[in-house]
C-alpha cells in the first residue's frame, strides 16, 4: 500500500506589533544662571564706591602741620592764635556750602582781628606768660571776636547786596536794549519786531 505524505506545514512568523509613535518631548528650556545670594539692598553699591578725598581734610592736616610748627619755633604765639581763631574753625565745620565761602570770609576778619595781638606780643617779650596775660583781657576777646562776628555778617548780608546790584545792571541793560529796539523800528519798520510765537492749536 502507498503510504500518503503530508506537506510539512509552514510555520508563520509572529509580525511585529506596531506600537503608537511616542510624543514628542517638549524642548529643553535654557539653563537658568545661578542666582547670586541676596544681600542686603545697595551693599554692591557700597562695595562698589570709593571713598571720595575731600579737599577739607588737607586743610585741616595742613592746619596740625602749621599748629606743631608753632609749638616748635613760636610757642608763646599758639595759646593767642588758637584761642582767637576758634570762630574760624566753628564757620568751617558749620559752612555746608561747596566754596564755603562764609568761612573763607570769617577766616580773613577773624585774623585781621588777632593779627594786631600778636604783633604786641612780638614786640614784647614774647612769653607765655605775657601771652596768658592778653587772653586775661576782655578787650582782646572782644576784637578778635567781634572780627568774626563782622565776618559772619558780611557773608549774610553780601550775597543779597552783589544780587541786587547784578538786578540793577541787568535793568539798565534791557533799557538800552528796548531803545536800541525803537531806534531799529524807526528806522527800518516793523519788520525788525520778533515774531510772536505761535499758540498751540
């Protein structure tokens, strides 16, 4: 008998599930720069600035430098030049103003003042002992004192007296102007008038 063969049967490859296509990522967002610790408010501008050498400092150390020379070569001078400067030195910590000005003018009034005392002291024995004996004098602290207290009314009452004075000539300067604008006028008509300026609409 003929045996019957049987085709070998074909085995079918499992196909590939296909999956969804994944999203897309969303793009990456800029680095972000460290932040810096938080300090205080204006602490980077303080480190920032530098101190700013004021022009008074180099009077007043020129002033200590001056103050020793005298101990040095004239001592009897120092006890009558800094007792009688002492408005001086009160009109250039109190003057706020940038030229102080107002100290400048007490300072010139106020040596004016001491300046005859100590040219009698020169002239004398020039001691301590005579200079002590000065400043016992109430006439001597009256003129050296009231030298300053002229120079402080002069710095008030100057500046209002050079203001009006300034007012006056700017007046006298307008006149002449005005008719030197009217002899203009007469002379070539009304055309050498300024123009009015024009009103905004």
């Amino acid at each position: 008998m003929a045996t019957l063969r049987t085709p070998p049967l074909k085995r079918k490859l499992p196909t590939a599930v296909k999956r969804p296509p994944a999203p897309a990522k969303p793009p990456a967002k800029p680095a972000q720069p460290a932040k810096k610790p938080a300090g205080k408010p204006g602490a980077t501008a303080k480190a920032t600035m530098r101190p700013v050498p004021s022009s008074t400092t180099g009077a007043w150390v020129a002033g200590l430098f001056l103050l020793m020379l005298g101990f040095v070569l004239a001592l009897p001078t120092v006890p009558l030049l800094v007792v009688g400067m002492i408005p001086t030195a009160v009109a250039f910590f109190v003057d706020r103003s940038p030229g102080k000005s107002a100290a400048i003018c007490v300072l010139g009034l106020n040596f004016s003042g001491v300046a005859p005392f100590i040219a009698i002291l020169w002239r004398g024995s020039n001691t301590l002992t005579q200079s002590f004996s000065m400043l016992g004098d109430v006439y001597v602290w009256f003129v050296m004192y009231g030298a300053a207290a002229l120079g402080w009314l002069l710095s008030m009452g100057l500046a209002p007296l050079v203001a009006s004075f300034l007012r006056i000539l700017a007046a006298q300067q307008i006149a002449a102007l005005r008719a030197q604008q009217a002899k203009l006028r007469d002379e070539w008509g009304i055309a050498v008038e300024p123009k009015a300026p024009a009103k905004p609409q």
